[in-house]
C-alpha cells in the first residue's frame, strides 16, 4: 500500500533518492490517525472519557490534514512538522489532562523516535531536547501531587500500543534500511558493470582488459589484438550503423570461438583484444587461424568482404604493455603483408 500511494500520489518509486524519507513520514501519517481514531473509539466505547475524546479526535484531524498536505499539497516538510507537532501536542495534552494515570507519560517516549526520522538529526535533536525539557518541568511540578499509577486495563492498553506502534515503526524503518541497501548495491555492480562493459558490443573494455592482465601477472598466457581491415570503407559504404552492426557480430563470433578459454575484449574502434587463458602455443595458433577464416567466411549483411588482421605474443606475467607491443607489432607487419592473417611474435604463418 505504501509503495502504491508513493508512485501513484507522488511519483516517487523506489529508485527515487527521497523514497525512503518520504515513505517514512507517510507511514508515521498513518500511524498515527490510525493511533488516536482507535482511542476515539476506546474513549467513547469501552471508558467513557470525553475530553479524552475530543483530544484524540483533534489528532486525528490534524493527522487527516497532515496526509492531504503530504499526498495532496505533495508538501512533505510541511507534512513532517504539522504531524510532529499532532503528536507532540496529543501527547501533553494527554499528559496534562491525565497526570501519571495509566502511565499516560510512557507516550513521551514516542517523541524522539518521531522526531528524528521526520526532521533528521538537525532539527530532530532540537525539538525532542526541547520536548524533553517540557516534559520534565511539567513531570517536575506534579512531584508533589501525583499520585503512584496502579496497573489496571488502561495502563495495560496505553503500554502495549506504545509498544506495538514503536515495534511497528523499528520494523518498518529497518525494512526500509535493508531495501535502500540492497538499491544500493545494485546501482554499485550495475556501474561497476558499465565502467568495465564496452557499451556497444558488451564486451570487456579496454580498462578491463588491462585488470585482467595485471590481475594475472603470474599465469603464463597468450595475447591476440585483432583489427578489422579496411573499416573505414565499410562506414563509408553502408553508414555507421551497418558498420555498428558488423562489429557486434564480429564480437558474437568472436566469444563463441574463444569460449571459456579466454576473454575478448574491445580495444577501441574496430580494434579487439583476446586474452587466451592457455600455454600452449599450438592451441593458440589454432584459435587464430580458426578467428581469421571464421571471419572471412562470414557475410556480415554487407556486400563486400570482412576480414581481420591479429597479432599474438606470448604475456609471461612481465609488464603487461611489453606485451600488448609486441602483439601490435605482430598486427602491423600482417598489415603491411596484405592483412587477412595472423602473426605471433617469434612465429608467423
């Protein structure tokens, strides 16, 4: 129900920053109508205590208004302090008009609580240390007169509902706590997603890719940059959407040799990385001439021929940019050989 008044009256969903204030005040609104209608019936019905009647009626007036400022006017500040101030006053009304019978004074306790959620911390601390001061001169000039309380049924109610209403606002308050947490740690992984995620094609980027490396600086591992060759002529015929398209397949393709033996990632532009997580210098060759005539073989949607160009190196756990060079140089002379191939650094075919 809460979450429905909150999207519907306010708009606010529970991505909104505000959501979890808001939803406070809103519960505490309810709360406290629901609080003082029932002791309307309780004063009327069950002991008849006509001015006790009256004052809890006021409360819940002044709680109804404090809900149409809040969903209606959408005025929460407001809406926070006329509730807060509805309480407050409902309870030293109670306290004055009833002394220490019932253990009317154990109402107090529900001030703070209030006060702090509503206001924050600032303002919080200096109403309930003024509510305070208040409530203990009034305590102080009945020290005198008062006379002890007996527990009977009145005292017994009083007890138990401000039990159950501080139960009810913990529970919901640390309810909300967890969800804002678990929101939280959402938004978290989703951006620590998007800053290691090349946003057109989903794979590593560039900063990622170096992480890896850098993270598996003792593994014995294999390296392979790979360039689209004459890219620019694939914009520049077809547009650069067609050319976004054909980079995405060329990046399905790409996961879907490479498996669960390594990473790809993109470098940037029509340049791809693949870190091949095996030693073996056989196996890497084979995923390379698998990745060049798999892409040759490819139509790609476009009328004109895609092929790639890769340049492997053997990464020994040494600096990683020694290796990415290397691997770049191994690219350049296939390029300037006709592209269409491979090279590995201290090998070729």
């Amino acid at each position: 129900m809460i979450q429905y008044l909150m999207s519907s009256y306010l708009g606010i969903n529970k991505q909104d920053e505000h959501y979890r204030h808001v939803s406070l005040v809103l519960i505490y609104a309810i709360s406290c109508v629901c609080v003082t209608t029932f002791y309307c019936f309780y004063n009327t019905l069950i002991f008849d205590y006509p001015k006790m009647f009256l004052i809890d009626l006021a409360g819940t007036i002044v709680g109804l208004l404090a809900l149409y400022v809040l969903l209606g006017l959408k005025r929460i500040r407001l809406a926070s302090w006329i509730l807060l101030l509805m309480a407050a006053g409902v309870v030293l009304a109670v306290i004055l008009s009833r002394v220490n019978a019932n253990y009317s004074m154990a109402w107090a306790m529900i001030i703070p609580l209030m006060s702090v959620f509503l206001l924050g911390y600032l303002w919080g601390t200096v109403f309930s240390l003024g509510y305070l001061a208040l409530v203990v001169w009034i305590a102080r000039q009945g020290l005198e007169t008062w006379q002890a309380a007996p527990w009977d049924v009145g005292s017994a109610v009083n007890v138990v509902a401000i039990y159950l209403l501080l139960f009810m606002l913990s529970c919901y308050f640390e309810a909300s706590r967890r969800s804002a947490h678990k929101l939280l740690q959402a938004s978290n992984q989703k951006l620590a997603h998007l800053a290691s995620t090349d946003v057109l094609t989903g794979l590593k980027n560039r900063r990622s890719i170096e992480d890896y490396l850098l993270a598996h600086d003792r593994q014995p591992l294999f390296l392979a940059m790979i360039d689209v060759d004459d890219f620019k002529h694939i914009n520049d015929d077809f547009g650069h959407n067609t050319g976004d398209e054909v980079l995405v397949a060329l990046a399905q393709l790409m996961q879907q040799l490479v498996g669960d033996h390594g990473v790809v990632g993109r470098w940037g532009g029509e340049e791809f990385v693949i870190v091949f997580d095996d030693s073996n210098v056989e196996a890497f060759e084979a995923l390379l001439i698998q990745l060049v005539q798999g892409v040759a073989a490819t139509g790609f949607g476009v009328s004109r021929s895609v092929t790639i160009s890769v340049g492997g190196s053997r990464h020994t756990g040494a600096d990683h940019k020694l290796t990415l060079r290397a691997a770049d140089e191994a690219l350049y002379e296939v390029k300037q050989k006709g592209k269409n191939g491979y090279k590995i650094a201290m090998a070729s075919a």
